[in-house]
C-alpha cells in the first residue's frame, strides 16, 4: 500500500514536470540575434520591453555560426539567423528531445555597395559570381575589384558561398575585414571596392546609424536578365526582381509556452511585423499593399 502510493505520489510529481520561471509575457531569457539583422531586433525589443514591462530579454549580438553554437550548447533559449538549421544542427536538437520548428519572420537582402565615385553600380548576376570566383578582377577603368565582406562566420559568407559559389571557393580579392561597420567604412575609402552588407543596416530611415551609413556609400543595382536592373529597395524586394534575398528565422530551444515563445509570437503579430516593414523589409505574415504612384496622378495633385 505504502509503494501504491509512493509511485502515485512520483507519477504526479513527473507530470507536473519542472517548474518554470517565465512565462509569455514575463521573466527573464537570454538570447542571439545574427548581427546582420541587430538595427531592426533592437527596435523589436525596445517596443517588447516597452509592451510586457516584467519581461527581460537579453540579447547577444553575434555572426550567424556564433547563434547557432549559442543554442545548440544551450546557452540562449532562442536564435534569429538568416537560415534554417541544417540537418546537423537539427540532429544535436533531436537528441535533446527538442523539435526544432523555424519560424519564418521575414525577408531582408543582401546589399552590394561601392564607393559614390565609382561609375559602375549596375551588375548582372554572373558577373557578381565572376568577381567572387575570382575570375573578373577588374573595374572598366582598369583597376583592381576589392571585394570585402564583414568575417568568415557570417550570415552573408555563408549565403554567398551557398546561393553564387556553390562550392566554388571565394577569389583571391575577397577579404574579411570585420564587421559591418568596417565593410561601409572600407566601401567609403576605396574607390575600387565593393562590399556586400545586409539591407537593414543601411536602410534610409530616421536611425543615425543607417543614414550616416548611405550617405556614404552608393547602393548598387542587380539583374538577371540584360537591362533589367533593380536595386534592394522593398517593392522589388516583395516581386523577387532584386534577386539577393533570403528569409530571417527565429528558432527556439524550448519546450513549453515560455517568453521566447512570447518573443516570437510578437514578432509574428501586428506590431512586429510593422516594424519589420519600417526598416524596409518584408514582413512573412502581415498582407502587403503596393501602389503605384503615375506621373500624372502628381502633376495633377500639384495643379
């Protein structure tokens, strides 16, 4: 009788499980956020912190490889990278007896800038893949093509490796230099360079950060079709004419309705989608309108 109720009183404590801290809208969670996208999940936390007052995020700003070690080590409780997770990845979550389950949030660009000086902004894709190859090393002026990007454990190194190398290694005039920052400072010094940066961190809005950055810089257009050239602003962005997109995810380790469940639910609602679309990106679950604006429909608004 004594062990009946010994096993009933253990099978109850099991099904109650842990107990948890946190819960959607409160508590306390660490968190890594692939430093392409960092202007605009600031902005997203700032209005999360500002709606749910006993919520504490902590945030981590890292390259994209740095995110995913975080939460497979277990060290944050939810990432926001530019990928879903490879079948590697997923395996290491697997046997933790976690189902890993990307969230789709939105979709951002790659951006390819150079100097303002410099004549030539308009690319096709096979001569982008050239220049990454190595195989054109030169300007129409005869000078030599820098290509910098901002560290090996990247985001965008990895996207270019996958989406235009394809297992091509990169040329020998394509250099790491850092970060961010360093690839828009390095683009404003050095006429002969082009750099490839995430859109949110140049996009042309209120931010200092931002603008300070595209009046330094001149933002270059791409093609896959001769003559067509489009530029990575949203409305080409949303008709997949500017052709360097990829999508931003949020992938959680966590088992229960806790606040990185809270997060992404507010990431995915209303209010953050909007501000996915004020830093000129493309929101994954809110409905788009486009209009467009004739010519003639302003000349008569001016009369």
């Amino acid at each position: 009788m004594q062990r009946a109720i010994f096993l009933l009183v253990l099978f109850i404590a099991c099904q109650r499980g842990p107990k948890h801290e946190d819960t959607p809208t409160s508590g306390h969670i660490k968190i890594a956020v692939d430093v392409a996208v960092q202007p605009v999940i600031e902005a997203q936390l700032e209005m999360f912190h500002h709606d749910y007052k006993r919520a504490k995020i902590e945030v981590e700003y890292l390259p994209e490889a740095k995110c995913v070690e975080k939460l497979l080590q277990d060290c944050v409780r939810l990432i926001i990278i530019t990928r879903p997770l490879n079948k590697e990845e997923e395996q290491v979550l697997k046997a933790a007896k976690l189902i890993p389950r990307p969230v789709k949030l939105a979709y951002e660009a790659v951006a390819l800038i150079v100097h303002p000086d410099n004549p030539q902004y308009e690319f096709s894709v096979e001569e982008i893949k050239q220049i990454l190859k190595g195989e054109q090393l030169r300007w129409a002026n005869g000078d030599t093509i820098q290509v910098v990007v901002d560290n090996n454990a990247s985001g965008i190194v990895q996207y270019l490796k996958d989406s235009l190398l394809q297992g091509a290694p990169f040329g020998e005039n394509t250099y790491a230099i850092g970060s961010i920052k360093e690839v828009v400072d390095y683009v404003a010094e050095h006429p002969n360079a082009l750099g490839f940066v995430p859109l949110c961190w140049i996009s042309d809005k209120d931010e200092k950060t931002p603008n300070t950055f595209l009046s330094k810089i001149k933002l270059c257009a791409v093609g896959t079709q001769p003559g067509q050239y489009y530029e990575p602003y949203q409305a080409w962005i949303y008709q997949r004419k500017y052709p360097f997109i990829r999508p931003i995810y949020s992938i959680k380790r966590e088992p229960y309705m806790g606040l990185g469940s809270g997060f992404e639910a507010f990431l995915t609602g209303g209010k953050g989608q909007r501000i996915f679309w004020l830093h000129d990106l493309i929101p994954a679950h809110a409905p788009i309108r486009l209009v467009e604006i004739k010519e003639q429909n302003l000349l008569e608004e001016e009369k």
